[in-house]
C-alpha cells in the first residue's frame, strides 16, 4: 500500500503525537521540522477556521505538498466564548497555560454556568484544494486542576460523560471525547474517499 506524506502545519509536539495516534497507516504524518521548516506562523484572525486556513496555506505554498493544520480553541458559553481564538495566548503572548487557567478560573468566580466546549477546525489542503473539518467536546470547567496528562486547559475540562478531566485520562480514554479526533476522523473518511 502506497504511502500518503501530509505535512502537519504545527510546532506543538503535543499535537503531533495527538494526531499521530488517530492518523494510522497509509497516512504519515510529517512534523514542520522533518520538513525542514522553522517558522512561527501568525494565528492573527479572529477566527479559528480562518487561522487554521492561514498555517495550511502558509505550509502549502512552501512545499507545495499536500498539508493539513488545525486551530483550536476552548469556549466558555458564561464568558461569551472565551477564550476562543485567544485561547493560546489567553493571559498574555507568553503562551503560559497556567497563567491562561488562573485567568480562566478567575473570570469564572461566582458564575454558576461552568459549561464550555473545545471546538477544533481542521484546514487541509489537497490537491491544492483547502477542506475544512470540525469537531467539538462539550464540558465544563473544575474549579481545582486535577491530572498531569495533556497539555493546554486539560486539567480544567472535564467532557461531557466522564467524571474524569482531560489531564487525568490516558491518550486512549481521551481520543474517545476527543474535539481534535473528531475533526481528524472527518479528515480520515475523506481521505479514504480520495486514495483507497
């Protein structure tokens, strides 16, 4: 079976093994550095798909290989979809995710609503066409972190049908309410429409 090369438009490592771990063979995933590429890309937009639209592109129109990226963002319903598209940089351009959870759970004191959503667009660009696929994992927000696993507002989000929070579950328990897995089994099925 013929291999199919997809360039992941991302430098968080924590992604890569993420997607790695749903996208299974014939698919191989290549990281921006296997790629040789060394750039921060802007996520200037005030959306999510027209962020992950701007990495795809971006990566694209530098090795002109089919590529995908990704922008995800937590919203919060009782703070207007905050963080969102800010979600990264919530408490600052420093990208620090624990001063981005103590500004979260600041802002939600006294709000009884505590639901909130993980919502992820996939951009991919195949055959110089771009597609976009969204997944969401609704939840809510615990006042105390719990767990070490994860990365990002894991230790804050527990999903809808679990009593467990992201950080505390295993890659395997978290691809099952995973917003990020869903969008990349929508990628898969397309893909497989298109090559096998």
């Amino acid at each position: 079976m013929e291999i199919i090369e997809l360039v992941f438009a991302t430098n968080n490592q924590n992604k890569v093994n993420e997607i790695r771990s749903i996208l299974q063979t014939p698919f191989h995933v290549i990281t921006l550095k296997d790629a040789g590429i060394d750039i921060d890309i802007p996520e200037p937009h005030a959306t999510l798909e027209a962020n992950a639209s701007e990495k795809s592109s971006t990566i694209h129109r530098i090795t002109n290989m089919n590529c995908f990226s990704e922008d995800t963002g937590l919203e919060v319903f009782s703070l207007n979809g905050e963080p969102g598209v800010k979600s990264a940089r919530y408490a600052g351009e420093g990208r620090n995710f624990q001063d981005n959870i103590n500004l979260l759970i600041e802002k939600l004191k006294g709000k009884p609503d505590r639901t909130a959503q993980f919502r992820t667009v996939v951009s991919l660009i195949w055959n110089n066409q771009e597609f976009l696929f969204t997944g969401i994992c609704k939840g809510r927000i615990i006042e105390i972190q719990k767990g070490s696993e994860g990365f990002g507002y894991d230790p804050v989000f527990v999903p809808d049908g679990s009593d467990k929070s992201f950080a505390e579950m295993t890659m395997d328990e978290k691809n099952k309410f995973s917003h990020r897995k869903k969008a990349v089994v929508q990628l898969i099925e397309f893909l497989k429409q298109k090559v096998l």
